[in-house]
C-alpha cells in the first residue's frame, strides 16, 4: 500500500474536481473524487483520507452538513479539511471556520495556493500525531506528560502552574491550531469562570518566559487566540 497522503476532494464539478487531482497527484499525493455530499459521507466507511477539499454547494448533501458529520465522528475531529466554495461572503466563511474547517480557499482559486494548503495541513498533521505517544507529547525537547503532571524541557522540569500546564497541554495537543480566548478560558476552568478570559494574555505570557527559547513557538494570534508554532 502507497505511503502517499490520501486526498478526499468532494466536488461536484467534474472540471475542478480534475484540475485538483492532476494537481495534486504531479505533487505526490493520491486523490479520490467524491461528487456529492452522500458519496463522500459513505467514504469513510471504506477509508481515512489525509485530507480533505470539500465544496459548499453540493448535490444531495450540502458541504456544510458534510462538514458537521466529519467533526461530530470523535475519530475524524482533527482530520485537516479546507473548504472551498464560489462563496466570498463573510458569514459563509465564519459557517466554514466556527465548525472547524482548518482552512477556507474561494473559486477561481490558484492551483499553486491550494497545494500549498494542502501540504501545511497535512505537514503540521503528521507532526501532532507523531509527537504524542500515550498522551505524552515529545516537541524539540520538551516533554509534556499529563500523567505525571509535568513538563520538561532538556531533561529540566519547568515550574509550571496548573493553569499555565493547561494552556500548555491545550496548545501542544493541536500544533497550528489556533485557539480562541474563550477557547482557552473553556480548557482552563470549563467555561465557569468567564472574567478569565481577561487573564488569558498574562498566562500566556507568563509560560512564554518559563518555556525559555521555546516560548516563541507561542504565536499571538491577533483578534483571535494562540497557536503553536515550532519554528523550523
């Protein structure tokens, strides 16, 4: 069997659906064509893709409800997805994000922008997967292992408090990612405690300082949240 990342593109027009696959096949990956919502749903019960491209506008099941039964399958939560739609309107595109579309690309899109997409997700994919390992998480020396309740960095444990060791647990456990304020305020307290949301800046700022040269890899996501980002 290929070791080649697997590409679901659902796409009901048969032109596009064909630009994308020699596209992406020229680079390296393999790519199944699903040209209505139904069709891709009952593609997961054969296969996993790597990825997925999924249009909005659909026949039988529309890309939106497509999206929402990929996230609601517990296994398929971190399974990258960049929606693609004819659709430039900002409340599509919030629809797209606020069910946690990875990514977001327009028609007429560039072949050269939607291949690169493609390999950043599946690149920072392989990575979260590959740096946890039994719930521990392994990323350039620091070692973060919530069953021990610690974190170490070159063999040193970090003097962490509870809430920083969860932002730190939170952001690790979904590299790229961008996590929200509220997102983050949820993880540390569960929603109770919504003034939280005020303090998020300064402990994350705080765990910056304690990470060291590591603590770059904290990216501010302006407007928005966090993510991280191990510098290459």
């Amino acid at each position: 069997m290929s070791n080649k990342p697997l590409v679901l593109i659902v796409e009901d027009d048969s032109d596009i659906a064909t630009l994308i696959k020699i596209n992406l096949e020229n680079n390296g990956y393999r790519t199944c064509i699903a040209d209505d919502g139904q069709k891709a749903l009952d593609y997961f019960n054969k296969d996993t893709p790597s990825l997925v491209i999924l249009d909005i506008m659909l026949p039988e099941v529309n890309g939106i409800d497509v999206l929402k039964n990929i996230r609601f399958e517990r296994k398929l939560k971190n399974l990258p997805i960049i929606v693609v739609s004819a659709k430039s309107d900002e409340s599509d595109v919030l629809t797209g994000l606020e069910l946690e579309a990875d990514d977001y690309i327009t028609k007429p899109f560039s072949s050269k922008i939607l291949l690169a997409k493609v390999k950043s997700l599946i690149r920072k994919e392989t990575e979260r997967t590959a740096g946890v390992e039994g719930g521990v998480i392994n990323i350039l020396g620091l070692i973060y292992d919530p069953h021990k309740h610690t974190a170490t960095k070159d063999g040193a444990e970090i003097p962490l408090t509870a809430t920083e060791f969860t932002l730190l647990g939170t952001l690790l456990s979904e590299v790229g990612r961008t996590f929200s304020r509220e997102m983050l305020m949820d993880a540390v307290k569960g929603g109770a405690y919504y003034s939280l949301e005020r303090t998020i800046d300064v402990q994350i700022a705080s765990l910056r300082k304690k990470l060291g040269d590591l603590g770059s890899s904290i990216k501010t996501v302006w407007g928005v949240g966090y993510k991280w980002e191990s510098a290459k």
